[in-house]
C-alpha cells in the first residue's frame, strides 16, 4: 500500500505556555533609588553671607563721606573734583556742569570703575553705591530734526544818568563792551551816540574805556553826557 503523507490534523500541537498558578501576582518594579541630595557646608554658607553684608557696609560707608572723582571734560581735559558719596547720580550732572559752567541739558556722564568698566545706574543712585574712579563727561548727539534750544543772554539792570538829574533804566549784558552797548544807551536818552561820552558819574568828568565791560570795570550805573551841547558852548565862552 501506498504511504500517505501526513495531515496537518495528525502533526503535534505546539505546547502552550503554564499560566500562573493561581493566587499569585507577578513581581512589581523595584523603585528607583532616591535622588541624591546635595547638602551646602554650613561654612560656606556663612562666609557668603558675611562677604555680601561687608560688600554693603562698605557701600553705606562710602555714602557717608565725600568722594574724589576724576573728571573727563570735552576735548579730554582731565581734573578732579570732590563729592559727598549720598548724592544721586541725576544731582551729580548737574553740579559738574554748574561747576564747569556746562549746560546739563546738552550733556550725558559715562561712569568708569578703577578696572576701566563701565558702570550702570539709575537717576536716583547715590554715587557712593557705585564705585566709581571717572566721570566722563559726554555731548549729547543732537537730533537734527530738533532745533537747537536757544539760551536767553543774561542780562543786567543799569541806572543811566544824564543832564544831572534824569535817569533811565536799560537792561544789558554785562560781558560785552561798552561801545557795543552805547546805541542802547543813547536810545534810551535820546543822544546821538557820535556825540556822547559814557563816565562813572558827573562829577568824575573821566570818559570810561569803551572796550571794556561792565563786569570789567564793576559798575551797575553809569553817566551819559552830550557833549553836542558842550562844545558850542565852550566855543562861544572863547
């Protein structure tokens, strides 16, 4: 008899895995092992914060007293001035150019430490806070779009007296000098200015330098004399 291969029915069944016997729970995950915590030496700790609390003793204590500065003007010239260490940086502009007859307005300051780095601030800073070696002081770069402000001239008040006994009050600069200042003056008495003499007072009978000012020469008053009616006079008594 012919042999006949096997069928598919006849081949063995694979075996099947052994389930869990019952009542038993597979193993859970072992926890991970606890994070390693670093802990700061105490000392350490305690030499920072006693390093931070001197850095600001030593910073109130430069408020309390007066600091010398060295000062950069435009075109780099160098001096040195002295201020309390209390005063905000916004007040420090302010009395640099008032001392150095700048106008705040059309300056900045730079600040640099002794290291030569620049140093930040705010307008309410004491300048005592921040360590400060040089003060630079720098031109403000003005929009073109803006026009420049212009500055009124200081003026004074003059008493002019003239013909003895009238007077007359004219406002002037006190820098510029007199022979700029005489068409004013006569104006105001009505004299030709070809034909008047300016003098300390009448009785002195001594011309002033017409190339000085009245800062010059410390007057606040002066004498105006026409001498248009002077000189016929005298030439009459001849």
């Amino acid at each position: 008899m012919d042999s006949q291969p096997p069928c598919a029915q006849d081949a063995p069944a694979a075996p099947t895995p052994l389930a869990a016997p019952a009542g038993r729970k597979p193993k859970a995950k072992a926890p991970l092992p606890p994070a390693e915590i670093k802990y700061m030496d105490a000392s350490s700790v305690e030499n920072s914060v006693e390093s931070a609390a001197f850095i600001m003793e030593q910073k109130e204590n430069m408020i309390d007293k007066d600091i010398e500065l060295s000062v950069v003007l435009p075109g780099d010239i160098i001096k040195s001035t002295t201020v309390h260490g209390s005063k905000p940086m916004m007040d420090l502009l302010i009395f640099l150019c008032a001392q150095y007859h700048l106008n705040p307005s059309s300056y900045t300051i730079d600040l640099l430490s002794a290291e030569k780095n620049h140093i930040k601030f705010k307008p309410n800073t004491p300048i005592g806070m921040l360590e400060v070696e040089k003060v630079i002081l720098k031109p403000k770069i003005l929009d073109k779009k803006k026009p420049t402000p212009i500055i009124p001239e200081k003026t004074v008040r003059v008493v002019i007296n003239f013909k003895k006994t009238q007077k007359a009050i004219v406002r002037v600069s006190p820098h510029a000098p007199l022979q700029e200042l005489a068409p004013v003056i006569c104006s105001k008495c009505e004299f030709d200015p070809l034909h008047t003499l300016l003098m300390k007072d009448y009785q002195s009978q001594e011309p002033l330098d017409l190339t000085k000012s009245l800062n010059d020469l410390g007057l606040r008053e002066l004498y105006a004399m026409d001498i248009s009616r002077v000189i016929p006079r005298k030439i009459q008594a001849e």
